[in-house]
C-alpha cells in the first residue's frame, strides 16, 4: 500500500518537473480595419513558447523588423497584453487556449488573427 502511493506521488512530482515547453506558429494576412486599405497586403508570423503560464512571443510583419511581447496566462488559459510595435503604435494581444485549440488576435492599425500551430 505505501509502495503504491509513494509510487504515484513520485509520478506526479516527476511529471511537473518535466513538463516542457510548448512552441506554437501562426503566419497569415491581416486584415482590414478603419482607417486602413492595406492590411490585406500584411503578412505576419508569429513564433511563441508557452511554459506553464508563461508566454514569450516573436512576431514579424513582411518588410519590418521583429517584436516581442511576454505575457502571463489567466485563470481561463487567455492571455491579454500590448505589444509595441514602433513608430506604428501598439498590437492589443489576445491569446486563447482551449485544450488543444490555440488561437491568437492581435489588434491595432491591422488585424491579424488565427489558429496557433504546436510545433
């Protein structure tokens, strides 16, 4: 009887321990918002690793230089922060993730948004 507790004690404890992070991806066009006529030209990628609740992001509009943003997961696996993004102003970031579906949102003077890829 005791083997078998300390057995799944020593699982649980090993298992959180262990727990690697997860990288996602997502690249695609933005699109329109007031005020713009070409996000549709606007290519973004975006690279993120996620450990326990704790995101970093990478992300890069074609023709730009690369940005980041780190932010932490609340209590219903959503993450909401502002990224900069120079002299164009802010992205607002909006991170969801429900079991095995991650999707991301970033708005600002574009839209960009879709389904993160596990990698």
């Amino acid at each position: 009887m005791k083997t078998g507790v300390a057995a799944l004690l020593s699982m649980a404890v090993c298992g959180a321990v262990f727990a690697q992070p997860v990288t996602y991806t997502w690249t695609g066009m933005g699109t329109a918002v007031p005020g713009s006529a070409k996000c549709q030209t606007y290519r973004m990628t975006v690279s993120m690793t996620v450990d326990g609740n704790n995101v970093k992001g990478v992300f890069r509009q074609q023709g730009r230089q690369e940005r980041t943003f780190v932010a932490t997961k609340d209590a219903k696996s959503v993450v909401k922060t502002t990224a900069v993004v120079g002299g164009e102003g802010t992205l607002d970031v909006t991170i969801t993730f429900r079991g095995d579906d991650a999707r991301i949102l970033m708005e600002g003077y574009c839209k960009f948004e879709g389904r993160l890829t596990p990698q």
